[in-house]
C-alpha cells in the first residue's frame, strides 16, 4: 500500500481509539459503549497501533 494510505490508516486507527477511550471513561454520552471501561483498554490498543503505524511510515520516507 501506499504511504499516505498507511498514514490514513494510522490517523483514523487514532482518532478511533482516543473516541474508545473517552466512551469507556464515561465522558462521551449517547453509546452503549459509553461508562464500560474495556472500550478504553481497546481504544488504547487501537491508538497504539495507529501511532506505530504513523512512525513506521515516517520512518520509511526518511529512509529514501
């Protein structure tokens, strides 16, 4: 795939796992998945996916 798909994919994997967390702290109302804290644990895994993900892809453009 290409770099900026890879990146795409790491910034939603993070704006996705942030909207986990704050669900499963019980701050964002109007989800089932709102006040059940393993959404946070999931949304943490999933924002450190996508931030590892964005750092390989960086890592790969300065590489070239």
């Amino acid at each position: 795939m290409g770099r900026i798909v890879m990146a795409a994919i790491g910034v939603i994997l993070c704006v996705v796992g942030a909207i986990w967390i704050v669900q499963g702290a019980g701050s964002l109302h109007g989800s089932p998945m709102t006040g059940h804290s393993e959404w946070s644990y999931i949304g943490g895994v999933l924002v450190v996916v996508g931030a590892g993900l964005l750092v390989w892809v960086g890592y790969r453009v300065l590489r070239r």
